[in-house]
C-alpha cells in the first residue's frame, strides 16, 4: 500500500461513534467506514438508527448498531459492554452525541441543565473509562471528542451547553495525559455553526443564517461533509504525535476579528 494511503487507512479498526445516525455523526460515520474501519452505530430513535445501519449494511459496509440513552448512565454502561462483547478490540471511540437546550438563563430548567451534562460530558467520560482498557490491550487507540466553538465563546441562552462543551475541552486534556502512556490519543474536534438538524432554528431565520455565515473568513455554513477529512485524520495514524488539542473547523469563526 502507498505511504499515503497507509497513513490514511482505517482498515482492520473498529469504531464507535456516537449520535451516528444524522447531522455531523451521520457524515463522520460515512468517512470512517469508507476509510476501511467497521463501525457500531449508537444513537437514540431505535427506528432511525435501524435505518441506517441497514443502508450502510446494503453497500457491504460493516456496520452493527447500538441503541441506547446516554442519559442513563446505565444504558451508557451496557454499549461499552456491548462493544467489547462483540468486538475483540476498539481503536476509535467518536464521542459525538450531544443535546442543547436554548433558555433564558434567569429562569433556565434544572433539568435541562443535568440532561445536558449527562450526555454532552458525562457519558463522554464514562465510555472512554470503560473503553480505553481494550484499547491499552492492542497497543493505543484515538478517542475523539466533538467539542463546538462554544467551548471557546459565549453565546446567548445556552449556558449548558456552553459549559458543558467548555468542560469536555478539559476533560480531554486530562484523558490524553492520563493515556497518553499506553499510547492512546485524546483529541477534541470542534464544529462551528453547520447545516444539521441542531442549527435549523437558527439556519431556516434568513437573518440569523446570513448573520451566522458572515461570522467565518470563508462566508459559508459548515457541511457536514467537511468532516470527513478532519476525522479521518484523527482516528488515522496521520495524527499518531497528537493528543491533547483542539482543532476547529469553523470556517474561521474563531480567528475572525473586525
């Protein structure tokens, strides 16, 4: 195999991605599987994550599926058995499942806030800690944390989300020090604003959409596509002396000024 194709390949990995069956985790399920890895898909709507799983299966990609709550943490407990049932080793875990809750935050639901933390963070933090001993077994792994441009900036009346984003950066500074001895890499990706189910309210306001895309140097919404190279550069060797940091794909949003 070419040096290059070498450097990129997922062949002979297994990943788990999280949320995978739309928006930007459908759009990084896609480029995982066709970078050679195999993939279990978890997510919430059992009927939705049926449907993909068998869409992926019919090209003869290898798919299995996972359906869970990753509020409960119980349910969270029982994927990662799962994944270490089915499979005999783990070299990806994309966390990418997440929930935002828009309120004003005078008057901002406690439960909003606890939901929030439970998947966006909590469930994070357990799968890696269950998972990241079968990656330690095979020698290291990459473990990729879907962060957002919130983790750097305050937006209005999303302090949840903001603060849980902002707390998952950290978590995976931890981790990759922590793991970084068994060779397993933790890295944070994070999105700007992209065309996905999460950003309709904002993207179907004609206003707040051109607003949105003046925000980046390159004018433009993100693609979920825009994806596929950043992830397969982080769950790929192409990426094997990072661990610890944050790479944006934002369009330039956070290093605009005037």
């Amino acid at each position: 195999m070419p040096y290059l194709e070498q450097l990129f390949t997922l062949q002979g990995k297994v990943a788990l991605v999280t949320g995978a069956t739309r928006g930007l985790g459908l759009a990084m399920t896609d480029a995982l599987l066709r970078a050679g890895a195999s993939v279990v898909l978890n997510g919430s709507n059992r009927e939705r994550l049926a449907e993909t799983t068998q869409r992926f299966a019919n090209e003869g990609l290898p798919v299995c599926e996972y359906a869970c709550d990753l509020a409960d943490t119980a349910q969270v407990a029982r994927l990662a058995e799962f994944v270490l049932s089915e499979h005999p080793r783990i070299d990806v875990l994309v966390n990418n499942a997440g929930v935002t809750c828009t309120h004003d935050l005078l008057d901002y639901p406690d439960d909003a806030w606890q939901k929030t933390f439970q998947i966006n963070l909590d469930a994070p933090f357990r799968l890696a800690k269950q998972l990241a001993p079968r990656m330690k077994e095979h020698g290291g792994g990459s473990i990729i944390n879907i962060t957002s441009i919130n983790a750097e900036q305050g937006f209005p009346n999303n302090p949840a989300y903001a603060a849980a984003k902002g707390a998952l950066k950290q978590l995976t500074k931890s981790m990759a020090f922590d793991l970084g001895p068994f060779g397993i890499r933790v890295n944070n990706l994070g999105p700007g604003y992209f065309h996905t189910d999460m950003a309709t309210l904002s993207y179907s306001d004609p206003e707040r959409r051109e607003a949105r895309a003046r925000s980046t140097l390159l004018g433009r919404w993100g693609d979920p596509k825009d994806l596929a190279g950043p992830i397969i550069f982080l769950a790929s060797d192409a990426s094997r002396y990072m661990t610890g940091q944050d790479l944006y794909i934002d369009g330039g949003w956070l290093a605009k000024g005037l």
